[in-house]
C-alpha cells in the first residue's frame, strides 16, 4: 500500500448498521469453499517471483503468472484484458477478467488490489490481497451473478496508483458513456501479522472530496462489513479510505469501499521492505479475510441464492443457459440433469408476463415478440433462476 491518509478524520470504532442484511446460505456455502491450501499456495508462489517492481522483468513475470492462474480456473482469453501503460517513463499492464453478469451485464462490481511491490517480495502488500481476489474468481466463476464482475490487478501502485489512475482515465472513461460502475471493493494489505490475535477487520470509508459520492459509499462500506458479520468470524472496525488503488475511482465519482489488515496496520514494520515475507505475517487471516470477501462481492453483484451442491434441482438450475442472445424467432434452452417438471416464464423489464410454458419446452417461439429486453425464469420446485434475454 502506498501510504498516505486522504482525510484526516478520526476512525470510526463503531458498527452502525444502515439496514440488517439477511443472511443466505448459499453465500455462506461458497464463502467456505475458500481454500488455505489455495491460499498458502498463492502466497508461496508469490513471494518467490522476487521483488515486483513496476518495469522490471519480475514484475512482468509476476503479470503472466496471474494470467496463468486464471486460465487454469477456466477462463478464457474472451474474460481477458491486458491494459497497457506508461506514466513516469515506467511501462507496465494491469490485467483485468470479467465475468459477465446475467441481469445487468454492462454494470461492474469492481474487485481489485496491486500485484508490484517494492523493496521486497511484497508478500503481505499485496500477495495478500492479490491471493484473495483469485479465490474469489475460482469459487465465483460459474455462479450466476446478476451484475458482471471485473477482477483487477493493477502495477504501478507503489509509484502513486499509476495503473489505476491510468486505467480510470483510458478506460473507465474511455467510452461515452463512461462505464457504468455499481462499486470498487479494494483488497490491499490484509495479510495481519505473525503471532497475533488477528481477529478483526478495517473497512475502509470513503470521506474526501468529492463529497458527491460519500453517502452512497457510506451505504457500501456498512453493507461490506455486515458481509464480514454474516458470512466470518472476523470482527469489524472502519478507517478513513488510504490512498491504494480505488482513489482514482473515488476521485472519478465512483462508490468505493475495500479491505484493510487491523493488526499490523498503520503500523506494520515488515511493509515495504525486505522482509515482507510470509513468515512474518498470518496465512490464517488472510483465509478469513477471503471469507468475508466472497461473502461481501456475492451481495454486491447480486449471486444467486440457490444453495450450491445440496440436490439436484440447486444443480440443474446453477447450469441454466439460454442460447442465442440475442435471439429471433426462436429461444433455445439448456440445463443439466433435469429429471423434474420445469416452468419457463417470459416477462418484460415493468415485471408483466409476457409468456408461460408448463410444459418442460426446450425452445420457445418467440417470433411474435418485439425487439427488446426481456427476464426469462426457469421454476423447479419453487425455485428459479432468472436471467436476461435480448430479443432482436
């Protein structure tokens, strides 16, 4: 993390809710299936690429060895961007996969953190985070989330957020409209520390200039840390936003929030130096971080609420497809193991039905439809999966 305070306001110490959140089970299931095999893996695999420095050959290293990562999880060069950018006569990329949201596929939960470092391996600030945000890709990657999530790596943050102020303004900003971004969730630094209780969370709140955007993030940073009480064991605290990587997205007028180690913290001497290393922090804590995280990135791009792996109907509708869409004339569906009777309803964007079919139809005629956007729902058992249909 590149330290340094946006405001000087005092930390808030205490947990005020805005509204309860509801718990839901299936978001407790994947939150768990976050791995400390996976976790202590990453974070070996990290610190032994060496210092990361942005331009060197290990940083480069450091980039390829993420996009390796994620194609191991399955996913493909389609989910890939590699952003390009020179600022300060240092040239770096910052690696950014999407996955594409079933409601609202152009509006983006950001999820996000730094993979240079700088004096040392950098294993804490931010292999840490970094670790997280795959695991958040692995558990995620074939949940249908109804907004699209973008994970993001960014370089050049030890040099003063140079990817990311680079990656707002060529490419948040590089469209008319600009892209459309529901919130940034940053990871940085939340690796705790050796020998330590580690047992408690900062949530970081947006409280600088523009003020435009605070109230909304206020709302966000609450709703994260309700996450970490429904799906963690971790306890919450709040602190002022630092100046990581989701500042350029403040600074555009965006709801940012992220995560931030308690113990260690402000204060942590292994940061920034050689011994940022593994053995000086807390593989455990960063597990529990990853909880509340996959906890939290489900609420905020609207997962679904289907219990994963429990029966057959969670199964068969976890794999529901439409195909083509956009569509003419004809809609195509497709699931796995279906041994039960399904319902398939067609409404439009105000919520009126358009169409019902009882009668377990793998393609429905939708030629008498107009051009335009429709919500196709298939009910198992009083159970459903919704998902956005484009009639042409």
């Amino acid at each position: 993390m590149f330290k340094k305070y946006i405001s000087s306001l005092v930390l808030l110490t205490s947990l005020q809710f805005v509204d309860a959140q509801t718990f839901i089970q299936a978001y407790q299931d994947r939150a768990n299936q976050v791995s400390q095999s996976n976790i202590n893996t990453y974070l070996q695999e990290f610190e032994a690429l060496g210092v990361k420095r942005t331009g060197t050959t290990q940083n480069t290293n450091a980039f390829n060895w993420l996009k390796n990562k994620y194609t191991a999880l399955g996913y493909t060069t389609a989910n890939f961007q590699e952003h390009s950018w020179t600022a300060n006569n240092l040239s770096s990329k910052n690696l950014i996969v999407t996955k594409t949201g079933t409601l609202y596929p152009n509006k983006f939960v950001i999820v996000c953190g730094h993979f240079d470092s700088i004096n040392g391996p950098g294993t804490n600030d931010n292999g840490s985070g970094t670790s997280i945000i795959l695991e958040i890709a692995r558990i995620l990657k074939d949940v249908p989330t109804e907004y699209s999530i973008k994970f993001i790596h960014f370089s050049g943050e030890e040099q003063g957020l140079l990817g990311s102020s680079r990656y707002v303004s060529q490419v948040v900003n590089g469209t008319s409209p600009k892209m459309d971004i529901k919130v940034v969730v940053n990871l940085d630094q939340v690796g705790g520390l050796k020998n330590r209780a580690n047992s408690k969370l900062y949530h970081d709140k947006d409280q600088s200039s523009p003020s435009s955007n605070n109230a909304a993030a206020a709302i966000a940073v609450q709703e994260l840390a309700n996450c970490t009480t429904l799906y963690s064991t971790l306890a919450v605290d709040f602190d002022p936003a630092e100046n990581t990587d989701y500042v350029p997205f403040q600074q555009n007028g965006e709801i940012i929030t992220g995560y931030f180690e308690y113990e260690g913290g402000y204060n942590n001497s292994y940061v920034h130096t050689a011994n940022d290393l593994l053995v000086n922090m807390d593989p455990v804590y960063v597990k529990n971080v990853g909880t509340a995280a996959v906890g939290s990135i489900q609420h905020f791009s609207v997962a679904s609420k289907t219990t994963l792996a429990v029966d057959e109907t969670s199964k068969t509708l976890e794999s529901v497809q439409f195909y083509p869409n956009p569509a003419k004339r004809v809609l195509n569906l497709k699931m796995d193991n279906v041994s039960k009777h399904f319902t398939f309803e067609l409404t439009d964007m105000s919520g009126s039905q358009i169409l019902i079919n009882k009668n377990n139809a793998y393609q429905i005629d939708i030629s008498h439809l107009k051009p335009g956007v429709y919500l196709g729902t298939i009910i198992i058992d009083n159970e459903k999966v919704t998902k956005k249909i484009i009639v042409e």
